[in-house]
C-alpha cells in the first residue's frame, strides 16, 4: 500500500533525511520503519515573511498495521491506488492507409507518438521547417527584421512552445499527465518537472526533446515533412478523401488530424470557406511587463530572495473590472526570460515572453491581458482574428514599421502620457522597441481596464509599478479565437474523418493540454479504426518541396 502525506514543511535547505524523518513524524513512526519513499509535489510557500516548501510524498512502510488507526482521519494522509492507463483497443473500421497529421507542435507530436507506438506509422506534414532551420529562421527575424510567415516561432517544429519558457503547468486534471511528463524525461527533461509545481524545461531544452520525440516517431515507422504547407482540401460527402499541399501536391487522406496551433488564420479561413463548422472563442489581448527580476525577488521572498533553491520569482495577478465586467490577468509570466517578436504575417508586431532553462537574464516579464468575447465582434466567426490583425498592424505602424514595438514606462502609462525615451529602462525585445503611448495602440476601453488593474495590483503587491518597469505591445495570441466544433469522439461534426486537435482547435491552452489532447486524439483514432493496411506514401516528392528527416 502506498500512503500519500501531504502539507510537509521543510525549510530551503532540506535533505532527504528530513523529508524521511518530516514524513515519520506524521506518520508517528521511526524514520527507519520507511522502506521507500517518493517526493510527489514540491511547492514553495512565501506566506507568513518565512519562506519554506510544502512538499507532498509518497511513503512505504514495513508494518502497515501498526499504523495508529486515527491517522486516516487527516486530510494530509491517505491510501492511494496509482492508476494505469487503459490502452485503446483497436477499431472495426477500415484504414487504407496512415492517419495524417498537420501540424507539429506538442498536440500534433504527442499524437503522432502514441499512434506510431501502437503501430499506426503516422505522416506528420509541417509547414514550418526542422528545429535547426526553424531556430536560424527566427534568429534572422530578431536581428534582422526579416519575416518568413510560414515559418517563426508560431509555425514550425515543436509549434510556438519552441520559443517559451517551456512550461508544463496545467489545470487539468488527467491521467495521461504522467505519460506527457515521462515523455519529456524520457527525450532529456530532468526528473523534478514530476514534482515541482510549476515545472518548466526553458525553451533551450525543449528544443532538444522535440527532435527526440520525433526520432522516436521515425524510428517506429511514422513520417515528417517539414516546409509541407495544407493549402487546400477535397470533400466529398462527409469525409476528406485529399488534401493539397504547397498549392501543388495532392495527399490521399483517410483520418485527418488537425493540430494547426492558435495562429493558424489561413486554415481557420479553409475551413470556413468550406463549411466546417467553426465558432467565435473568447481570448484575451494586451501588452507585456517587464520589471528587474531582483525587484521581483524581493516583492516575493523578501530576505530569502537569491537563495539558491528559489531561483528567480514568479508571479500571478488576477483583477475583476466591475466597470467594463472583463477580466485582467498576468499569462505566461517568464521569469529571467526575455519578450520576443512573435510575429507571423507580414505588417504585424505581436509580442510573447521566452526563457532559457537557466532563467538568468536578469529580467522579468509577463504578458498583461484582458479578456475579449465574440460579443466584441457581433459574434462573427472570424471576427477575433480581425480584431488580432487591426491591433497587431496598428502596433506595427507606432511602432515605426520595421517590426520594432511600441513600448512605454509603465509610470508613463499610469499617467496616461508620452513616454519620451526609454533610456535606462532594460527592454529584452528584438528587433528593438520604439518610445510610444499604448493608450494609443490598445482599444479605449481595454487600456482604461489595464490602468485600474494595474492600480489594484501595485495595492496588493506593492513595488509592481516601479519605474524601472517598461510595457511592450502588443499580446494579442494568448488562445485561439475559434474554436472548430468536435463530437465525443473527437471527430469534426461537418466532416466525419476530420480530428481537430489542440490549442489551435480551441481545445487546449498550453504545452501540457494540448499533449494531453493529442493523445486523446490519438486514442479516438485508435478505437475507431484498425492499424492501417498500408503506410502512406507520398508522391511527387519534388512537387512537394518538402524536407523529409
């Protein structure tokens, strides 16, 4: 039997030995009578000016009934069954030839991975290039302003989780976690993202794991295309019999897999165009924050910042405007990180936070958003995307059209005036940032909602507002704003062979969940169809243009 103890408080510079002997405590049992033992979750608490973690673990003992009988009354101690997944049994229905899957970020991978471990050879077509070319690709955009709109860090190997601070952080609650988390161990994650509570990986090494897991899929018999774009569709009935690629090549398809990632517009206007059921999403839009990260260190550990086992300090805000009814909230905080142009169409300036698996930049950063709803757009279908494509050009043009960002003092901001330079102010963009009033980028009412949230904060965390801290606009990609209508089985309710999958299909939010939900689709595809009779094999190769690994 496996007890879980949770609420074990141990100072930064605990041992195993007291985690053992914290564990006997509550258990009212020598340390010595624990056989095994397992941190399970590890969570620093910075309550009460005394910083500590609160750890959970799982403990083996040698005598389970001498255990006080009373114990189990505790809502810290508990018996637990760890479950195992339940494979998918193969499907009755007939698959002539491998499932295709665009896109290859996490969900795309994730269900290009689990297909071909239970030997359904996937093909998986990217529009975006390998991880080698990608990362030179966008490289060249941050230095030299040169955009490639097919590939950057939305599109391409790995999708826009490539170019982050490589967070496994989620809300949801599901078995498949684990295996996401194995994975990433297993393709050269270090072993604490099973514990920790806000693990990430940084974006230097999830670049590794990426080419990891799709060697893994090569080698079980799956294929990859990279600079392979899906341009157009052939329907017939309920089902897509092909699809075309590059404006050129036609693809036999039996169960398509759509794992396109929220910015893919030009898919979002295919599937409109032919009639795949599609509705207006909710996201959020606004800019992003950067402060000192010692400043931030402070603010959160106080005497403790700079202790080694901290690391940098996160935050997260959230504030409630009664006035507007929207929602403002910290996204994707970075600490020791960098914001980044994440651009992905020409005359546009989207901004995003990254960092490295060190978080050493000195800098903290975190988007500033606020909720939008279809509502905003009279409930067009693609109305989000025409409100993320006015506020991204207009960030362009302020921002003087050469892909710099408007940026301003966030004290500027609060006093509603020009910032006239940005001297002295630390700004991590590239290609550079521009002196501007986001007043004057950002929608009226979005920016007033920013304004008195930002007052909120600077009340309950003191030192937010500091001078030393800069905005740079605009965030407008936090989430798709569609989302492509499934059933319970994860099919398309207009096309019967069609699998929407991911963040890009309103489904996830997030490396974690959107992994989670590519194995769900592959499992879907599994029960539904039997192996395919043949691997699929594209012609016309040179046609393509792809890069095939």
């Amino acid at each position: 039997m496996t007890i879980r103890i949770r609420g074990l408080r141990l100072s930064l510079d605990y041992t195993d030995t007291d985690l053992v002997q914290a564990a006997a405590a509550k258990l009212k049992v020598p340390a010595d009578e624990i056989i095994e033992w397992q941190l399970v979750k590890r969570a620093v608490d910075a309550r009460r000016n005394k910083v500590h973690f609160t750890c959970t673990a799982d403990i083996r003992v040698e005598d389970e009934g001498q255990l006080d009988q009373q114990l189990w009354a505790s809502v810290d101690i508990m018996k637990i069954t760890k479950k195992k997944i339940c494979q998918p049994t193969p499907g009755n229905k007939d698959l002539p030839y491998s499932p295709l899957i665009i896109g290859a970020g996490p969900a795309g991978l994730f269900c290009g991975l689990y297909l071909a471990q239970h030997g359904y050879q996937p093909v998986i077509i990217e529009q975006g290039q390998d991880m080698e070319r990608r990362v030179a690709t966008v490289e060249r955009f941050w230095q030299k302003a040169v955009l490639n709109p097919y590939c950057n860090t939305q599109f391409g190997e790995g999708g826009a989780g490539t170019f982050s601070d490589g967070k496994l952080t989620t809300r949801i609650g599901d078995e498949r976690i684990s295996y996401v988390l194995d994975t990433f161990i297993k393709h050269g994650a270090d072993e604490e993202i099973k514990y920790v509570k806000k693990p990430h990986v940084g974006t230097d090494v999830i670049r590794k794991i990426i080419q990891n897991i799709r060697q893994e899929i090569l080698d079980l018999g799956g294929e990859v295309y990279f600079d392979s774009r899906m341009t157009d569709i052939s329907i017939n009935q309920r089902s897509i019999k092909s699809i075309i690629i590059n404006n050129s090549s036609e693809i036999s398809c039996a169960a398509l897999v759509l794992a396109v990632g929220n910015s893919a517009r030009e898919v979002y206007r295919l599937l409109h165009s032919r009639g795949i059921e599609l509705v207006p999403k909710a996201f959020a839009i606004g800019v992003r924050v950067e402060h000192p990260q010692p400043l931030i260190d402070k603010i959160q550990f106080g005497d403790f910042a700079g202790h080694p086992r901290l690391g940098p300090a996160d935050y997260h805000l959230t504030y409630q405007d009664r006035a507007s009814g929207r929602g403002l909230y910290t996204f994707c905080m970075c600490p020791g990180g960098s914001v980044i142009a994440a651009a992905s169409e020409p005359g546009g300036v989207v901004t995003n936070g990254m960092s490295y698996l060190a978080r050493d930049s000195g800098i903290a950063n975190s988007a500033l958003v606020v909720t939008v709803k279809p509502m905003d757009w009279n409930e067009e279908v693609l109305g989000g995307i025409m409100l993320q494509d006015r506020l991204e050009k207009r960030a362009f043009e302020i921002g003087g059209q050469d892909y710099k960002a408007p940026a301003q003092r966030l004290t500027d901001f609060m006093g509603k005036r020009d910032s006239k330079d940005l001297h002295q102010i630390n700004t991590t963009y590239q290609p550079g940032v521009k002196a501007a009033n986001l007043w004057e980028v950002l929608p009226s009412e979005i920016a007033a909602v920013l304004w008195r949230g930002i007052k909120y904060w600077e009340n309950r965390m003191p030192g937010f507002a500091d001078s030393r801290a800069v905005l740079t606009g605009v965030e407008t990609r936090t989430s798709t704003p569609v989302r492509i209508i499934r059933n319970e089985q994860g099919c398309s309710l207009s096309i019967d062979n069609l699998y929407p999958c991911g963040e890009g299909a309103g489904y996830a939010g997030g490396i974690m969940s959107s992994a989670v939900d590519g194995l769900k689709t592959a499992e879907n595809i599994i029960s539904n169809y039997g192996r395919p009779r043949e691997k699929l094999e594209i012609s016309n190769k040179e046609a393509l243009n792809a890069r095939k690994l």
